[in-house]
C-alpha cells in the first residue's frame, strides 16, 4: 500500500498526477421474462409479468381489460389465458363464478395473481 502523504504543494495542478487503472468490464445478461398473453373479446394482449394482480398489472401496462366490481362477482374481467407463466392457480371465487371455463383456460383477471 502506498502511504504518500500530500502537502499544500503537491497539490498544485499540473504536479501530481494519478493514474486510476480502468474499471474491469463484466458482461451483463440480459433476461427478457416471457410475457403473459391473454385474449378478451377478441383483442389479444401480452403481459410483462409484474408481482400483482393480473387486472393491475394489464391496467398499469396499458392494456385495456375490461372490469367492473374487481372482487371477482361480475365476471367482466373474464379473459382466456394463451400464455401465462408465473400465473397462480385459480382461487375458490374464480371456480365459483367460471366453474368449468377454467378447465377451457378462462380467468377472473381481478383475482388470478402473478407469482
């Protein structure tokens, strides 16, 4: 380790000059998370997966789902699923409202969770 100790002289510009070694360069890698696609009537939109609800996060993305009461009673924010990694699995309102739609890849989007 170097111990120099500097004066009001060494100061001055142009007297001392210190070399700094260039940072290290690292790679980065970029991970694209795979989005989630949904259909509602008709109009396809895909997802950048966000922790939250899937009506939320779609909102906030821009896309426009439709809803209205967000507790899962009206059935508005139904949308079929095409794609959805990291979805949740349906919670007892969506069996209730959807019953066997699930099965056919239909969600509640105000209650399906992205994990």
């Amino acid at each position: 380790m170097n111990n120099r100790v500097f004066t009001v002289g060494s100061l001055i510009p142009g007297r001392l000059i210190v070399k700094h070694p260039a940072p290290e360069r690292t790679e980065r890698k970029i991970i694209k998370a795979e989005g989630i696609i949904v259909e509602q009537n008709g109009k396809r939109m895909e997802i950048y997966p966000v922790k939250g609800k899937l009506l939320d996060v779609a909102l906030s993305q821009g896309e426009p789902i439709q809803y209205k009461c967000r507790k899962g009673t009206c059935g508005q924010c139904t949308v079929k699923v095409v794609k959805a990694p990291g979805l949740s699995f349906p919670n007892e309102q969506e069996k209730k409202k959807l019953k066997n739609e699930i099965t056919n890849g239909y969600r509640l989007a105000c209650q399906a969770d992205i994990l």
